[in-house]
C-alpha cells in the first residue's frame, strides 16, 4: 500500500498525482492512500509534507518529488538521501 502523508496542500495534490501517474508508467496497481490526519501523520516521525510511504516506510518526506523519482523509489523501495527538503516544511512559508 502506499499513503501520500499531508493535509490537502497544493504540494501534497501534486505528489499523489505524481504517484499516480508513476504507477501508470510502471504498470502498477498498487492502492494510493492519502493521511490527512495531524496524529497519524506524526506516528511516522515526520515533521514536514508531503510524504510518501510505501508499505509502512517512509521513502520521502518534505518535498514533492516528480514522476521519475517516485518511478526510481517504487523500483527500488529504498529512501533517497536527497528526498528530504532542506528548511523543514514544503508549504512556501504559508503555514
């Protein structure tokens, strides 16, 4: 299963859709859950959204990657040291 981490932003609707469509690509059917909730999104130990979780790992988290990176990440189910936003939260200074 994969979950989108975030509460409705603009970033967190653009990585879905990337998600999205990174499965199309890759022939996949996995299930895409968005957690809006603040407590569940906190159990995983993040402190910034969007984020990206496959089967319970947290892969991404404070950036909103692009179709390829998602595509790299599902291929390989492995965290990117560069997936992390430096500065903390993605939202541009509005929340």
């Amino acid at each position: 299963m994969i979950k989108i981490l975030g509460m409705g932003c603009p970033s967190c609707a653009t990585l879905e859709k990337n998600v999205k469509e990174a499965l199309k690509q890759l022939n996949k059917t996995d299930e895409v859950v968005k957690i809006t909730g603040i407590k569940e999104i906190m159990a995983y130990g993040i402190m910034s959204v969007p984020a990206l979780v496959v089967d319970e790992k947290v892969l991404s988290y404070g950036t909103v990657l692009s179709v390829d990176e998602v595509k790299g990440l599902l291929t390989n189910n492995k965290a990117s040291e560069n997936t992390q936003k430096q500065g903390g939260c993605s939202c541009g200074g509005n929340c």
